[in-house]
C-alpha cells in the first residue's frame, strides 16, 4: 500500500475512480435536487441550453443530459466491475488447477485458453449479443441486460487472468516453504488456499483492475452498435448511439458521455499501472 501511495498516477487514478463512483451513487439525490425524470421524454424541450435547471442542457427526446450521465455511471461502472470480477474469479480458479494438476489437465486447461485468445473476440461478442434473449426463454430489460453482458464479457475475459495465475502459481509451488508444506502431509487443497492463492492475488489484482477499463469500453462499443444496454436505461455506449446522427448540431451530446467513458478508461488504467508498480517494484 505505502508503494501505492507514493505513486502520483496511481492516487490521480484512483481519486478520478472515486469521484465517478460517488457521481453514479449520487444519481437519485440529484434527480430530486433538480426536480428531473431522467427516463421520461419532453418534446418540446429537445436539444435545450444548459440552464440552471438542466445543468448539461436536454438530449434529442428532451431528457436531461447530466441525470442520464450518472444513471449512465450506475450501468457503465456496475458491467465493468462485475464483469471483471467474474472474469478474475474464473480465470483464478482456472490458472490454480492448470498450475497444480499439471500433465493433461492442464495441457487441456491451456489449449482452450489458447484458443479463445485466437478468436476475434470482438466480432463474436456482437454475434452473441446479438442474440435475442427473449427467443431462448431469458428475461429482458434492465437488471437482465447487465447480467447478460457481463456473462458474454466474461466468456472471454477469464483468459488472461488464468495465464497470470498459473505463471505466478507454477513460480510459487517451486518455493521451499510450498515443498515442505508438501512433505509435511498438508492437503493440496489446503496449500492452494493458504499458500499459493496469497502469492498470485498481486498479478491477479492488477489483471483485474486493467480489465474493468477494457469492460467498460466493450459495454460503451456494444451499447453504442444497439446489442448492450437496451433503452430506456441510460448507458455512455447508448448516449453516444443516440447523439451520433447529431454530432454536428448538438456535438455535446457525444462529448459527454465520450468524456465520461475516457476518464473512466483512463482511470482503471492509471490504478492498474500503479498496483503493477507495486507489486512489481522491480519491474
């Protein structure tokens, strides 16, 4: 923590990811405050100024742009940690038993992690997001389009995180103190939990703090191409698809939630950078 600390890209980081997350926390309070429906259109009030009732102006239904920016936040920020998480805790899983089980398990474990890094994963993400929930009998809308996003995401996301643990778990179990848990009789699983996963979190973290900027822009590109976040919930990848067609009479519109996703992207970045710093201080 203290090498973290003495990182200014790091803390710039992390004060940028702080202050989104409280903005995407503050959503309902400044709903109230301002007296606004995010969800709810006003024709007559399409492309408005910025005034003091609509901070960021009005968007081409007549929605207030700054409410829509941090609902956005919630469904941005919720997919890009959740899908991350998943992704870090699969691929964790994985890279452990690959590491510890050797010989063809892991030969097995490898060459399916080998193979979907071959795949063109952007391609295959917008097929399956392009499949229509409702066709195969799953829930849509709202919570259940965040949920299916963040398994899509994850699908593919899993990988490298499993070659970091196995690397940073094949280095560990060739220590002394793992050889003579070992040979003390101390069970495989209990040396995993109590030795191994210890050791690996280091690269695991960074892996997965780098991967919720990459989440994040994944869920902006496939909202932006309409197979992510469906209206009438916000995202920055929708704002960005709603404003595209006004870019040059309302160019705002896309700065906006452009901005947003930049700075969240930037941040994730300057975090991972600064735990790779320290965990690595001689790298």
């Amino acid at each position: 923590m203290r090498r973290f600390l003495r990182r200014p890209g790091g803390l710039a980081g992390a004060a940028l990811l702080a202050a989104l997350v409280l903005a995407a926390a503050s959503a309902g309070w400044a709903a109230a405050a301002l007296g606004q429906d995010p969800f709810t259109p006003d024709l007559l009030g399409r492309y408005g100024p910025a005034d003091a009732a609509h901070p960021l102006g009005t968007d081409e239904l007549g929605r207030d742009v700054l409410l829509r920016l941090l609902y956005g936040a919630r469904v941005s920020l919720a997919v890009g940690l959740a899908a991350a998480l998943t992704a870090a805790v699969i691929g964790t899983v994985i890279g452990l038993l690959a590491a510890w089980a050797g010989g063809a398990i892991d030969a097995v474990l490898m060459r399916v992690a080998d193979g979907l890094l071959a795949l063109p994963a952007l391609p295959l993400l917008v097929v399956l997001a392009a499949v229509d929930p409702a066709h195969i009998g799953l829930p849509t809308g709202g919570g259940a389009d965040i949920v299916r996003i963040v398994v899509i995401v994850a699908i593919f996301g899993w990988v490298g995180v499993a070659r970091f643990a196995r690397a940073a778990a094949l280095s560990v179990l060739r220590r002394d103190f793992v050889r003579a848990a070992a040979a003390l009789g101390v069970p495989g699983g209990a040396i995993l939990r109590r030795h191994v996963a210890p050791n690996v979190m280091g690269p695991v973290t960074v892996a997965t703090t780098l991967a919720v900027g990459n989440t994040i822009l994944v869920e902006s590109t496939l909202s932006f191409l309409g197979l992510g976040i469906q209206p009438p919930t916000p995202s920055w990848g929708g704002m960005l698809a709603n404003a595209q067609e006004m870019v040059f009479a309302a160019p705002l519109l896309a700065l906006w939630p452009g901005l947003c996703i930049l700075l969240a992207v930037v941040a994730c970045n300057l975090v991972g950078d600064a735990l790779d710093q320290a965990f690595n201080p001689r790298a």
